[in-house]
C-alpha cells in the first residue's frame, strides 16, 4: 500500500512545472528567447525570470527566508522597481544568468519546503495586513497554479516562434499528425469558427 506523502505530490507538480518551462528555451537563439510575442511583451526568457522571482519571495521572505543577503536586484519586487521589470530581460541580464538564478530558486524553496511543515505559518509582506497570514500548503498550491499558469504561456510563445509543441520533454501529449494534417485541422477550426460567428452576428 501507498503511503500518502502530500509534500512530495506538491513538490513534483511544483518540479513538473519548472522543468517544462524552461525546456521551452532549448535551442532558441538569444533573439528569440527574449522576443516579445504579444501586445504586452510576453516573452520566453522573461517568464522564467519571472517565476523565479516568485519562488524566492513566497517561500523566501514569506517564512522568514530571505534569499537575497544584502540588496536585491533592481527588478525586485520593490515600490520603485520599475513596472513590469521581471517579466523581461535587459541585456545586461545573460539567458545563462537568468537560468542560474532560477535554479538557485528551487534549491531555496526545496530547503524551505523540506524543513518546513506543511502547516507552518508565514506572512507574505506585499499583501494586505489582513490577509499575510498563510500555511506553507496554501504557499505551496499557490506557486504550483501560478507556474503551470506562466508554462502554459510558454507552450504559446514557443509555438508562435519556431513551431515547437509540446506539454514536458518527450512526451508531446499532441495527436499523431504531420504538418498537412494540422493545417487542415487548423483550416477547419476557421470555417467552423466563421460559421457560428456569422450565425452569431445574424441574429
């Protein structure tokens, strides 16, 4: 029989999130893992600067861990940050620089999370007095959702780029098809979608 071990499916939704969205970036040129791909500049390379960030404040400074010793960077999570400053790279920030920093992160959160219970209480600074009391399970949830959110987002810009699918590293999760396959797939979503969109404006 199975022993039930919360943590450790927490941690491997967590470590499964992780590691498809920065498989996302093999490959890439330094131009296109920085490309902005929508109206608000999503790119590749600023969604893993991103999710690092998150994992350093909410299993760092929540619990009393803080990651950075002295200054943090200037992207930090401050009121004069500038706006949107970690969802992109500058060019003075390295791919190499950006990757590394992430994996510092889960080695930050994995210690937090394997010294802590899942009931151990900390207090998220940026929120509302009211509500900053939180469980490391609630943490925990919280961090998985928002990454398999930004994963999500970097299955898209991928494909938008070179074309590349795929939900994790060998595994596409995608029906058998060549490339005439999908576009005649992809032909006859647009029919369908301009017959109930006539219909629609008809009525």
């Amino acid at each position: 029989m199975i022993e039930p071990n919360p943590k450790a499916d927490l941690l491997r939704y967590l470590q499964d999130a992780r590691e498809a969205l920065l498989w996302k970036l093999d490959g890439l040129s330094e131009y296109d893992v920085r490309r902005p791909l929508t109206p608000t500049g999503t790119n590749l390379l600023g969604l893993v600067k991103h999710v690092a960030g998150v994992e350093l404040g909410y299993f760092g400074d929540t619990f009393g861990r803080p990651f950075f010793a002295e200054e943090p960077p200037p992207w930090w999570y401050t009121e004069d940050a500038e706006a949107n400053s970690d969802m992109w790279a500058t060019a003075d920030e390295s791919r190499e620089e950006i990757v590394g920093l992430y994996h510092q992160a889960w080695e930050h959160s994995n210690s937090t999370i394997a010294t802590l219970t899942l009931d151990a209480i900390g207090h998220v600074p940026w929120w509302p007095e009211e509500r900053r009391e939180v469980t490391l399970h609630h943490i925990l949830v919280r961090v998985i959702s928002d990454t398999q959110r930004h994963a999500g987002h970097a299955d898209i810009v991928r494909e938008l780029v070179d074309g590349a699918v795929g939900y994790v590293k060998g595994n596409d999760n995608l029906p058998p098809g060549d490339q005439a396959w999908w576009e005649n797939h992809r032909r006859r979503l647009e029919r369908v979608a301009r017959e109930v969109g006539n219909g629609w404006q008809s009525k």
